[in-house]
C-alpha cells in the first residue's frame, strides 16, 4: 500500500522533507468551501499548491488535496487521492492509504495505519501518541467525534507499555463511539470486517469483535468482552467483562449480560435471561428449515426439560450429544460446543434460563 520513496514537498515555498511516501503525495486542489466565504477569501485559500518531487528533484503529478488550513507533519506517510479538510491534524507516524478523507476538524496521532478509501467524518479521532499501534483496514468510516485508538479505561494499564488495536474492512462506525486500545502488551483489541457499530456504543479494551455483527445505539462492552459473527444488540445494552456473545445471537433492549449468551440464541431482560433461538436471525443468514428444526428440538431438550424427567444440565447435554439425529447436525453440535465452553475455567456461565413444568 505505501510506496517506499523519499519525497520532497514544496509548499508555498517552503521545503519539507518527507518519510517513504505512496505513489502520489500533496497537491492542494479546490476544497468545497462554505458559501459564507467572500470571492476574494476562496480566491486566496485555493491559490496556495504543494509540489511533489521524487528524491532526483523531478515533480510529480498527485491528485491528493490538503486544505492549508491543515497541519500535516512532514513525515506523515500520505497516500494518493487523499483529502484532508480544514482544522485536521496528521502526526508524523500516521499513514493514511489512498483515497482516504479526513473531514474538516478530525485528526490522526501516534503510529497509525489506516488503509484505503477510509472516511474520517468531523471532529474523528483515531490513535493517540502512547507506545503500541492503531490499525484500521479499508473502507471503514469513522462517525462525527467518535474517538477509536486511544489508552484503555483500566487502571492496570502502566504508562509506557505498548497497546494495540486491530480494525477489519468495511466497518461503519457511527457517531460518538469509544474504541480503546488493549490494557497489555501481550493483547490487542481486535474488530473484524463488516461490522455495523451505530452511535454513542463504547467498545473496551481486550474486546474480541467478530464479523458481520449488528450494535444498535448505546451498545457498552466491558473489558475482555468476545462476540462471534452476524450477533446483533437492541439498543442500550450492556455486557459485563469477559462475557461471550456467541454467534447468531440476539440481545434485547435495555439488557444487562452478565453471563455468556450461547450461539443461535435470544436474550433479553434487565439480567438477561435465554427468551428462546434467534429465529428470524439464522432465517436471514440462510439457515435452512432443517437446521432450524433440529435446532429447535435441540433447544426443548436443553432448556425446556418435563419436570418429572427434569435432571441436571450436564446431563442433558451429554444425552443430546447421544442423540443419534441430532447429533449430527453441524449447528447443533455448534451450539452444544458453545455451551460446554460457557463453563470452562474462568468463564461465566450462560445466561439463566426459565425452568418449564410441562403443565
């Protein structure tokens, strides 16, 4: 992604010496500015152009745009087609890939990569100038003052230590979001491809995100928090520390998940309790009638036991995995696997769920 060339950048007759920069870097185009701004204030902010030259002097054609309005450190590694608005910043180790776009007001600290054709909406903040590194793959937007990349909320983090965090592709998070680094060297904070993460929703550190996941307004996950693919969250939910979001799970509205949520299931409540299957989510990822159906009977077997045959839960679980037929259905023998991980050594437990009489 990024061209291993030094150039040099004249701008307005001043000579900055550039790091290894990409296949294009600065040149200052017309910004769209408000129609507030007389004739002759347009005039004398889009007459100002950065040259670019190769290490033998030669210039060098860019399509990149930087307002003079902002600051761009001289060793910030810019890609082609970058726009970078008024009143942003871009610290010397940032990275920005081609055809990204920095929106009046956003900024870019520390040792930062962000790759191609990603949007920083205004008032965005990604990275921050502490040991470690803040990676965000292609196509991802960053919401209006959301801030992602900066030291974690937790008290065992040492000053000095390196923190990490890892962002997938085409990820759109919305306004107002916190995404925070990792607490220790030896971690990361990590969020997969294809993730809708909707306004003010905070992600802590350590957190584990998936693909394809759904977090409606005020999703809060504590620290360590892992979610598998294609889970979704109602609004103003929280997850306490460590929890598991198992895949194709669904949480409801104003919950509080203080226990694992297993795979294909719905929770809901003010401790959240197993409410039955995500039906309508395994419908439209695809799963077809059959696994629904083995998967329902697998859920009765498991969670909705005749009191008079009622017996512990370790022991459903070893009779199901005996069932002849259902046993060998892939998603059952999924959500058997997530639930007997619920109870591995420090891990939670599974949400509580409602005992039926059969009456």
């Amino acid at each position: 992604m990024f061209e291993a060339r030094h150039r040099t950048i004249s701008h307005s007759g001043v000579s900055l010496h550039s790091q290894p920069s990409m296949n294009s870097l600065l040149r200052i185009r017309r910004w769209p500015f408000p129609s507030a701004l007389t004739s002759a204030s347009r005039r004398r902010l889009s007459s100002s152009t950065v040259t670019c030259r190769t290490e033998d002097g030669s210039p060098v054609e860019s399509s990149s745009f930087v307002h003079p309005w902002a600051v761009v450190h001289p060793n910030a590694l810019i890609g082609e087609g970058v726009s970078i608005g008024p009143f942003c910043t871009v610290g010397s180790t940032a990275k920005l890939g081609n055809g990204c776009q920095l929106h009046p007001g956003s900024h870019v600290f520390g040792d930062t990569v962000i790759g191609e054709r990603c949007v920083l909406m205004a008032g965005a903040v990604v990275g921050e100038d502490l040991p470690g590194r803040t990676v965000l793959g292609a196509n991802n937007t960053v919401g209006h003052h959301s801030v992602i990349g900066v030291k974690c909320q937790d008290l065992k983090y040492k000053s000095g230590e390196e923190c990490f965090l890892e962002i997938g592709d085409n990820n759109e998070i919305r306004e107002h979001t916190s995404i925070h680094r990792s607490s220790k060297s030896d971690n990361q904070t990590v969020i997969g491809h294809n993730n809708l993460i909707m306004g003010s929703c905070h992600i802590a550190h350590d957190c584990n995100i998936g693909n394809h996941n759904i977090f409606a307004n005020n999703t809060l996950l504590a620290g360590h928090v892992v979610v598998g693919d294609y889970a979704h969250t109602a609004g103003a939910i929280v997850v306490h520390q460590f929890c598991h979001i198992g895949s194709f799970s669904f949480v409801g509205g104003g919950s509080v998940v203080s226990q694992d949520v297993p795979k294909y299931t719905m929770v809901a409540g003010e401790r959240a309790e197993l409410r039955g299957l995500n039906l309508e989510g395994l419908r439209r990822r695809g799963f077809s009638v059959t696994e629904i159906k083995s998967l329902k009977a697998a859920y009765r077997k498991l969670f909705m036991p005749v009191a008079a045959n009622a017996m512990g839960f370790e022991e459903r679980l070893a009779i199901l995995d005996q069932d002849e037929e259902l046993s060998k259905v892939p998603a059952v023998h999924s959500m058997v696997q997530s639930l007997r991980d619920s109870f591995l050594e420090n891990r939670r437990g599974i949400c509580k769920f409602r005992q039926w009489s059969g009456s």
